[in-house]
C-alpha cells in the first residue's frame, strides 16, 4: 500500500475548473499466481482540499460523484507515468 499524499489534480464540475489537492492510498495489483488470487489496483482516495485566498477548504464530498473519482484516477496514473 502507498499513500497518497498532496498530488495535484485538476477537476472539472458543470465547466469550472479547480486545481486541488487529493490524499487517499493506493494498492497496486498483485498477481497471485496459480496458489493465490490475484487483485486489481485499487485507489482509495479519501481527501481532496483546494485552495482560495491562501487558506484551504476540504471539498472531499466531490468524492461522491463516480466521474470526479475516475478524473483523479485517471491523473494520478498520468503523473505515475511521466
């Protein structure tokens, strides 16, 4: 398991765009072979803070909507590649 911890991700909500921050854990797959089952990756993301005016602001119910969680996803694999 691997946390998660401040990556920067853009999300996009009815065409406004914000910059945040997203915490959560990451596990990666596991190929168990013939003896033991084998496991997707799994991304649990549990946080996601933007900022306004130099203060921050916990906005993790975003969370809640399946394409918002699919757009971070999709970000944190783009950022793991580069």
């Amino acid at each position: 398991m691997n946390t998660i911890t401040e990556e920067l991700v853009t999300i996009d909500i009815n065409g406004r765009t914000i910059d945040c921050y997203v915490w959560g854990y990451f596990h990666p797959a596991y190929d168990g072979g013939r003896d033991e089952p084998s496991e997707h990756e799994v991304y649990e993301l549990t946080h996601v803070y933007t900022e306004q005016d130099g203060k921050q602001f916990e906005i993790s119910e975003v969370l809640m909507f399946e394409f918002v969680r699919e757009s971070i996803i999709n970000q944190l694999k783009e950022n793991v590649s580069e």
